[in-house]
C-alpha cells in the first residue's frame, strides 16, 4: 500500500510535498525537488519553511507561517497576491 503511494506521488506533475505533524519534511517528490532545489535527502527532517521558502512578487517580503497559516484558521489561504518560489542556493 504504501509502495503504491510512493510511486503515485513519483509520477505526478506537480510538487508534492509532505511533513510530519511538527512540520519537518518527510517527502518531496521530483517536481518539488526541482521547484525547490532540494534533494529529497537534503530536504528530510528539514523544518518546511527552511525549504519551502515563497515571497510577494510585490515587494519581496517573505511569506511567513505559510504551512500553518491556514491549518490555524482552517481554511486556504485566499490572498490573491502573486508569490515566487525561492529555490536553494547550491554551493559551487
């Protein structure tokens, strides 16, 4: 069951991301690996706003609490603001 999951979330076109209940991240899959530029090795454990890192187009200000936001509130957040990903610097 669980190996059918994983190969599920492998193969879908978007990022998929999960955490435990503390917000440490357990899975990206490929596409959330590449829109964040981490590995999923590099990523596991990680707390999600270390790698999931989103700011205005606007102005630039990061974008706080965005996983918990709206799980505080229980409901989506609705903001229509347009928002980049940042990706991870990689170290040459």
């Amino acid at each position: 069951e669980k190996e059918r999951a994983l190969v599920t979330l492998q193969s879908i076109a978007d990022g998929v991301i999960t955490t435990s209940f503390d917000g440490k991240i357990e899975y990206l899959n490929p596409v959330a690996e590449e829109f964040t530029g981490w590995s999923l090795a590099d990523a596991q454990g990680q707390p999600f706003e270390n790698v999931f890192v989103a700011r205005k187009e606007s102005d630039g200000e990061i974008i706080k609490d965005i996983l918990y936001r709206p799980l505080k509130k229980k409901q989506t957040i609705a903001e229509e603001i347009k928002v980049e990903l940042l990706k991870k610097k990689i170290k040459k």
